[in-house]
C-alpha cells in the first residue's frame, strides 16, 4: 500500500496518464451508499488539505522516494488516524500507534477484520478472495483458517512431522554455504540466495509432501519471486481497472502469466498428491519417502461451508475446493512463509555481522546448551528452549525490522448495516485500513533507543521481557498482527527463526566483508521490506559440522 503510485511516478511520461485517470475517477466513480445509523452521522477521519487533484500528486511526487516517513510526518500534524484519497480509487485511512491498534484490532476485532476488495491481479492471483489472507471476514474466512491452523500449524504436527523436513533444509542451506564459501575469493556470501533456496525447499516439502529435485524448487523459486517484485507495480491496477488493465498492457500480462506458470507448476503436484493418496487407501502403498501428511492433503480433503449472498441467507451445499483454488491456497502458504521467513532471517543475520559481539554472545549460549548434551551436531527444536539469547535476538530482529511496515490492508465489516467508528471517527464499509507495523516497534514510549538493535531489551529487566506478541493485553509490537486476522503461522515462524539462527551461528563464523563499505541496512520495500543491499558477508566454517539426514 505505501508505494501504491510509487511507481507510476517515477516515470515522468506516465505522470499526464495519471492525472488523467484521477479526473476521470472523480467524474465516473459512483457516490457511496448513505447509511443509517449513528456512525454515518460521524466525521472522517482528517484528510490533509490539498487542491484536487494537483495537490495529491504534487505532495506523492516530493514523497516518491520516502512515502512511509510522508505518512509518519502527516500523523504528526493531524493525528493517529487519517484518510488519504490519494493512494488508490478508494479513500484509504491510515492508522499510526499501538493504542489506536489494540482498541481496533483486539477491542474491537470482529468491526475490523474483514478486507477491502482485491484489486483486478489478485482477484486472479487468489480465486477471487479465496485464501486464507485474503477472504472477508466470515464463514469462508473461518473455514479456510481453521484447516490451515488444526491440519498444518497444529503444534504436535509441526514439531513431529516436519522435524525431517527442517533438518533436510539445513542441510541444503550448510551445504550451500559451504559450496559458495570455498568457490568465492576470501569465503564471501551473497547469504539471501542460500536462505531463499533452503525455505523454498523446505516449505515447498511442507506444502507437497515431497522433495522436491533442486531444478523443479528453483522453477517456483524464480516465480514466486517475480511475484514478489511485481507486488508494487500491480498497484496501479487499483486504478479503474478497465482503463488500466489495457493503458499497462505489458503488466497486465505479466499477471496472468505468472498465474499460467504457477499452474503449470502447482497442477501435476497437486494431482501427484491426489493420486498418492487414492493409492494408499485403495492399495495400501506406502508413502515412498515423502511425508504421510502435507498442506495439500488438507485441501483435497476439506470441504467449503455454505456460502452467503449479500442478504445474509445461506445458498448452496458444501462442495470440494477446485484447482484453481488449491493453486492460490499454496501460492499464499509459500509466499506468507517464505518471503517473510527469508526478510527476517536476512536482517538479523546482518545484525549479527555489524555487531560481532552479539553473535559471540549468541554462540556461547548455543555451545553452553549444546554441550549439557553433549552434542557436536546441529540444533534440534528441543535444545531450543534453553537459549534465552536466541528468542531475545529473534524477538528484537522482528521489533526492529518487521518484514512488512504496515499490517494487510483491513477493512469495516462489509456486510454491516451501518458504518464503523473508530474512537468518534467514520470507518465506512469495506474502505481500506492500514496500521502501521513499524511506528508501533519505534515507539519511545516503550523502547529506549528504538533505533539500535539490542536484544538484552527482551531478557529479565528489560522493557521487552514480557512483551505478548498477540496483543491481546497490550500492543507493543506487532510483526504477526494483531486480533482476529493475526498471522496464523506466528508459532511456526519463531521456530524456523530460532532454529536457523541457532544453527547458522553454530556452524558457522559470519563477518564483514573488509571495503564493503560495511553493512547497509537500508529499505526497500517489496511485498516485504528487505536490504536494499543484500547482505554479503565472509562466512567461515567452524569445527562443527551441521549433520545431514540421510
């Protein structure tokens, strides 16, 4: 959302098309329903003057480049709440404070835990809101979390079913570390390439219950990440999209091809699957080396609920999902898992270079609790909880780089007889409310000097020690969300972070690259918030050797 025009306005010839699409918007975009009831009768929330038209665009150009500190600064001068109308078709409200947050997201959850319509590519892109991210608040919603929470995310599943899968990742990304450490001069690493190659692999056997051969992961490697960088520049399409999709042609290919390939590669998986499991039932074949439980065995056995129209009465019968959709639920299980995964790996690996006596502190901790074992091998899940460093580190790389700045876009429940209000403010229906991530983990209210990255903020003492991560008594950070909509997958998360880390720190020693100018930990947003500059760092094996499964 933050860099919804962004790029539209980068690009100098295209600034009359936009001019153009705004007027035409105001003159063709239909007047909002009246509603009854008392919150219709309550202003908006504050729109900063501005002439029509001309003043938006003039106040986007200065901003293009650092649109997140524009917003933070309008925040300043007219509150916590704003609506900007700018940004998209629709009047969008921007919500800034962990205050505001609790008393919209957790007070008040279910007024605010539906979503805005999707814009024309992810109306493709996700079956038409048929994901668990995606879907407005209600029956299909709950149905579609539910199987994801109880058939995948459930605890006991996670840490005994895909123990083998994560040590099979580990072993990859040692693997490639090792390989890209000997091949390059003085042992230098491009680090995000490995990490994105072992999540890809590692959830992408979650997801099919199948490893799956280098060539095919590195085919749904190369289009998720297409989709990840095309994020901000299928925003133009929230543009009145029937002038759009045919003004930004090329773009609106590049859409449907990613959707075509993601087919080509999700379909003869999914079918494999289908077939695998017809197979052990009917014949008792076993499950040849993959594993007997999988996110996709879930959705070829659940059942969607009867859906509702707009009045509220229920129509049609339970029914299978289709292809179609069971492609979009996977694209969103990897894309929710590994990019941000990935994001904040990366960030606090980085850290850790910048600051070596954090990552000295770091591998003592991880040697003292391996050794009461005595363990010379890799990290397991169970030696995790005797490291109260690693979750300090792991909980301060997600306060001071949250892999997304600002929360997917929620919106008033649409389906509501009357407008929402947010403390005496208007929230019409389905209109897009965005909380913001990061000014919440900047907050100087809560953490002394925000800026700096110092995970003793989160040991016995410190202002983070008891910090809830839902929200529910209090927001003081939010990298999950908060409320109904909050991440599902947060358990899983903080697992993969602490293992990695703890292994990466373990088998390995990381340092600045010598006239590298040193670690830059500048932005740039995508569908996450990542290094502008990947990190690069020397990385050195140390005496222990991670194992690798059989």
């Amino acid at each position: 959302m933050e860099a919804t025009v962004v790029c539209l306005l980068l690009l100098p010839p295209l600034l009359t098309c936009t001019v153009l699409i705004s007027l035409l918007l105001l003159l063709l975009l239909p007047a909002s329903k009246a509603r009854t009831g008392a919150s219709s009768r309550l202003p908006l929330p504050p729109f900063p003057p501005a002439v029509p038209v001309i003043g938006p665009l003039l106040w986007l150009w200065r901003a293009r480049s650092r649109l997140e500190p524009a917003i933070r600064d309008l925040h300043r001068r007219h509150g916590p709440i704003l609506t900007l109308g700018f940004l998209s078709p629709r009047p969008a409200i921007f919500v800034s404070g962990r205050h505001v947050a609790h008393r919209a997201l957790v007070q008040r959850g279910p007024a605010f835990a539906s979503r805005p319509p999707a814009i024309a590519p992810f109306v493709v892109l996700t079956s038409a809101q048929r994901t668990v991210s995606s879907a407005p608040y209600g029956p299909l919603w709950r149905s579609l979390r539910r199987n994801l929470v109880s058939g995948v995310l459930h605890p006991s599943r996670v840490a005994r079913i895909f123990a083998p899968a994560r040590r099979w990742a580990l072993s990859l990304l040692a693997s490639d570390l090792d390989a890209e450490s000997a091949r390059s001069e003085g042992g230098v690493v491009t680090v995000v390439e490995c990490l994105q190659f072992a999540m890809f692999s590692l959830l992408t056997y979650m997801c099919f219950g199948r490893r799956l051969p280098a060539g095919r992961v590195r085919a749904i490697e190369a289009v998720q990440r297409e989709l990840f960088s095309s994020y901000i520049g299928f925003q133009v399409f929230a543009f009145c999209p029937a002038l759009t999709t045919r003004l930004f042609r090329r773009r609106w290919r590049k859409v449907l091809s990613i959707r075509r390939r993601q087919e080509e590669l999700f379909l003869p998986l999914i079918a494999a699957r289908r077939e695998l499991i017809t197979s052990v039932a009917v014949n008792g074949d076993d499950y040849d080396g993959g594993l007997a439980y999988c996110y996709v065995n879930t959705l070829l056995m659940h059942r969607l609920p009867k859906e509702e129209n707009c009045s509220g009465a229920a129509h049609g019968g339970d029914r299978a999902l289709t292809d179609a959709e069971i492609v979009s639920l996977c694209t969103e299980f990897l894309t929710a898992s590994v990019d941000t995964t990935v994001t904040a790996l990366q960030w606090i690996m980085a850290n850790l270079v910048r600051q070596p006596h954090i990552q000295t502190k770091l591998q003592d901790e991880v040697e003292a609790a391996m050794a009461d074992d005595g363990k010379e091998d890799a990290v397991a899940e169970e030696d995790l909880s005797r490291m109260p460093y690693l979750k300090a580190v792991v909980l301060e790389g997600l306060r001071r780089h949250p892999p997304a700045h600002f929360l997917l876009s929620h919106a008033a429940a649409a389906l509501a007889s009357e407008d929402a209000s947010l403390d005496g403010l208007r929230v019409p229906a389905a209109t897009s409310v965005n909380f913001s991530v990061a000014d919440v983990s900047l907050d100087e209210e809560v953490w002394s000097e925000p800026e700096e990255f110092r995970p003793e903020r989160f040991l016995d003492g410190g202002e983070g020690a008891r910090v809830d991560l839902t929200g529910s008594r209090e927001i003081r950070m939010m990298p999950f969300g908060a409320g109904r909509r909050i991440c599902p997958g947060m358990a899983l998360a903080l697992l993969h972070l602490e293992y990695f880390v703890a292994n990466l720190v373990r088998g390995f020693e990381w340092s600045a690259v010598a006239g590298d100018g040193g670690v830059d930990l500048s932005e740039r947003p995508e569908f996450t918030v990542t290094m502008e500059r990947p990190l690069r760092a020397r990385v050195t094996p140390r005496r222990c050797r991670l194992v690798r499964p059989v």
